[in-house]
C-alpha cells in the first residue's frame, strides 16, 4: 500500500513537472514579446525582431498557434520598417499559411498577414497586387470586428492609398472619409488612425495640385500625432508638409520641415531607415528646386545609397533617384552623364516589370528633354511621343500629364521653327491646364511664356505682349519675383 501511494505521489508530481513546463516556457515567451513591443515602440525593429523571433519559437513549440502567428506578422512588420522587403513577405506569407491552416480564414491575425503582404507590393509599386491583399484584410476585418472599429478604418485607408496612388483620387477620397467617419463613432477624435485618414486626403489633394487644402488635412494629422506621441508619423507629416511648401515655391520654410523631420528621424529610428532615405530624397528635390545642383546631388546620393541596401523592392525608389540625378546632371549642361543616369534608371524599371508604367515614360520624358537639350530633336520628339501615347491611355485625354507631353512636343517644333504645329499643341496644352489645374498654377506661366514666344516670332506683337504680361503675373503671384 505505502509503494502504491508513493508510486501514485512520485506520478501525480512527475505530471504536474510536465504541465509545468509549457507554462514557464509560454511565460518566458510573453516576457520576450513584452521586450520586444517596447523596442519595436522605440523604433529599434532589428532588436525587437530578435525577441519576436525568440517568443515565436517558444509558442510554436508550445502549440499556441495565435501567439506564434502574431509573432510572425510583428517580425514581417518591422523587417517592413527596416527597409528588408524581401524578408518582410516571407514572414508574412508564412504567417498568412499558418494563420489560415491553424485558426481559420476569417481571423484577425489572418487579416494582418494579408495586410502585411500589401504594404510590401504597394512599396513595389504593385498597385493591383496591393489592393487584392488590403481589399481580403479589410473584409476579414468587417466580418471579425464589425464595420465600426478602427482595424477596418485602417484597411479602408491601406486601400484608400492604393487608389491614390492610383491616380484614382475619387475612389481614394470616399474610402478615407469612410474610415474617418467609423473612426469618429467608434473613438475619440484623435485617434492615430485619424491621423492617417487625414494624412491620406492630404495626399490627394497634393496630388491634384490643390496645395493649401493638403496643407489643412496634413496639419491636422500632424495635430493628432503631437498629441499621440507618435513620433514616427510626426515626422512623416512634417515632411508632407515640407513638400507642399516646396510646390509652393516656399523653399526655405520647406527646409525647415524637411529638417524638423530629419531630427525626429535620426534620433529615433536606424540612421539607414526607408524613413530617413525619404527625407533625404526630399530634401534633394527641394534643393534641386532652388537650383542648388551641388547640394540636391549630395541628398540624391545619400538616399540613393541608403536604398541601394535595402532589398529589391526598394528599386523603384533607386529608379526614381538615378532619374533625378539625371535631371541635376542635365541642368548642369552635362548631358552625357545625364543621358547616363536616365539609362540607368530606366533598365532599373524594366527589370523590375512593374504595373506602374509612369516610371519608365518618366524615363523616356527627361531622356527627351536632354535631346532637345543637345539639339537631337527628332530623338527628343520619338521619346516626347511615347510619353504621350502612354498618359492618354493612363489618364485619358485631359490630364496634367498629357497636357505636359503637348507642352514638351510643342517646345520641340518650336525649335525646328514649326510655329504652326507649335502653337496647336502650345493651345491645347493651355485647355487643359484651364480645366484640371487651379489659376494661380506655375504652369500658367510657362505656358503663357511658351504661347508669347510663339507669336513673337510669328510678329504678331499684340498677342506677344498679352502672354508675356499674363506670365509675368503668374510668377509674380507664384514666385514672389520675375522668372521669365
């Protein structure tokens, strides 16, 4: 009998040792996961990612599938960040095939990967693709949560973005006002997700050239993450704000908030960040604006570097700087380095097969604007057209874009002395700018300067004079002196 009780005691505490462990394990792993979302909270994604990884095993050997899933979407999360795109998807498609194999197709951590998956393809430039993956998380988060609740406001603004980058402003425009609107039922008004709403019109109303309505909506992000705390946005908003001020021809207060962001930046997240790379890029247009060809090379290169090592997906970032520097290069007359960079970035798009043509017609524009440059006009007038054979299959026949193209090949048979054709094209670049861009647009300017040169030489004085005098107003307006 005593063998029996102390055989039945020796098993009753060999199964509580067993039971036991899980749990210290699945403690251990929640103390991992606790360190790793005050780093991620600090912005430190490399040394939080190692600590996601280590709760991750702990919980996959524990079978606790929800939290090892979780752990996933935090890695994939700020391999995001860190600018390691490539890393980042795997991450998340794996736990997008976990999440769905072991909870379910309709769970919030299925929601996530799929959410994860679109930031990638979106920072790719892979407009569809993104929006097929935030398109099933926002419908997961509809049927998880119910239509009111701040996880689905941050999918309606994931595809929201999609749209705006798009070029589909209108879509865009009623899916952040959509989140908006769940947002002030369900939570305070200054909600982060607010913020992103409110960052997502200001978007799109910088997109349509419509600067100070993007200002109000970017300022009242930037309000909201003041509030917050959160750092991270802040400086995302200064930036934005940095850029209408540059569109605005107000360059120096440009600086300012491009600098007010670089400081938060610096001294919160990794010095080679996708965030800092941004502003440097920004920085160097703002420079470029202004003409300071040195300075604007030096930010182009710093971000070109900076993206260069990040993974692949980076490329059109790297497309977008090598384009740039051309330019610099062509506005220091060094047309051949320029045609140069221009190559370069346009092999870079092609080898990527990205669903944005924009990119690679971009390409082609400024490698046409430095043969008209050198005088190769019918090699500029080739390029000229392909841009414009490509904007009105993009945009339709009154946009910016095609309105630009006409204003590129008028410029061109204007220098081979074809007034004709050139005033045609000077004319319907001029309608379109009336209909799709505000009064006050600087490209009233070049275009009235454009229309004045035209009858100059045509010795039609009267009409001369009346453009001339109509640019001069526009830049004095726009620039706050004469560029003519």
């Amino acid at each position: 009998m005593i063998r029996r009780h102390y055989f039945f005691i020796l098993c009753f505490f060999l199964s509580l040792a067993i039971h036991a462990q899980p749990v210290a394990d699945t403690l251990t792993a929640y103390r991992h996961y606790q360190q790793a979302d005050s780093l991620k909270t600090a912005y430190q994604y490399d040394s939080a990612r190692q600590y996601y990884q280590q709760a991750g095993e702990i919980y996959q050997q524990a079978n606790a599938p929800e939290h090892y899933v979780h752990c996933l979407n935090q890695i994939a999360y700020c391999y995001y960040k860190d600018g390691q795109y490539d890393i980042s998807l795997a991450n998340a498609r794996q736990a997008h095939t976990e999440s769905t194999q072991k909870l379910g197709a309709y769970h919030a951590e299925t929601a996530n990967a799929n959410e994860h998956i679109g930031d990638v393809y979106e920072v790719q430039s892979l407009y569809d693709t993104a929006l097929l993956y935030y398109e099933r998380a926002l419908a997961i988060r509809e049927k998880v949560f119910g239509k009111q609740h701040p996880k689905v406001a941050a999918s309606l603004n994931d595809v929201g973005q999609v749209y705006c980058s798009k070029g589909k402003y209108d879509l865009s425009l009623n899916y952040h006002l959509k989140a908006l609107r769940f947002l002030k039922v369900y939570t305070k008004e200054n909600y982060c997700e607010s913020a992103n709403a409110y960052n997502g019109l200001g978007n799109i109303y910088y997109n349509r050239n419509k600067y100070d309505t993007a200002l109000y909506y970017y300022n009242k992000a930037l309000n909201i993450s003041k509030n917050e705390k959160d750092n991270e946005s802040t400086a995302l908003y200064y930036s934005n704000i940095g850029l209408v001020y540059a569109e605005k021809r107000s360059y120096d207060i440009a600086l300012g908030y491009l600098q007010k962001a670089r400081q938060i930046q610096v001294k919160e997240v990794n010095v080679k960040s996708p965030s800092i790379a941004s502003n440097y890029f920004a920085t160097g247009v703002v420079h470029h604006y202004k003409s300071n060809y040195d300075s604007a090379l030096y930010f182009y290169q710093n971000a070109l570097d900076m993206y260069k090592s990040f993974s692949k997906a980076g490329n059109i970032y790297v497309g977008s700087l090598l384009n740039n520097i051309g330019v610099v290069y062509s506005d220091k007359g060094l047309y051949s380095t320029s045609i140069e960079y221009h190559q370069k970035a346009l092999a870079t798009y092609k080898a990527m097969q990205i669903e944005d043509s924009s990119y690679i017609f971009s390409s082609y524009r400024n490698i046409g604007n430095v043969y008209h440059e050198i005088g190769a006009y019918s090699s500029a007038l080739e390029y000229y057209f392909k841009c414009l054979k490509d904007d009105k299959a993009r945009y339709g026949k009154i946009s910016v874009d095609v309105a630009d193209s006409y204003y590129c090949i008028g410029r061109t048979y204007l220098s081979t002395k074809d007034y004709k054709k050139a005033l045609e094209l000077f004319q319907k670049t001029l309608a379109i700018y009336q209909t799709v861009l505000p009064a006050d647009d600087r490209n009233f300017g070049d275009i009235y300067t454009a229309l004045g040169e035209v009858y100059f030489v045509e010795g039609q004085f009267d009409s001369t004079l009346y453009y001339q005098l109509k640019s001069l107003n526009v830049f004095q307006v726009a620039l706050g002196r004469v560029d003519i």
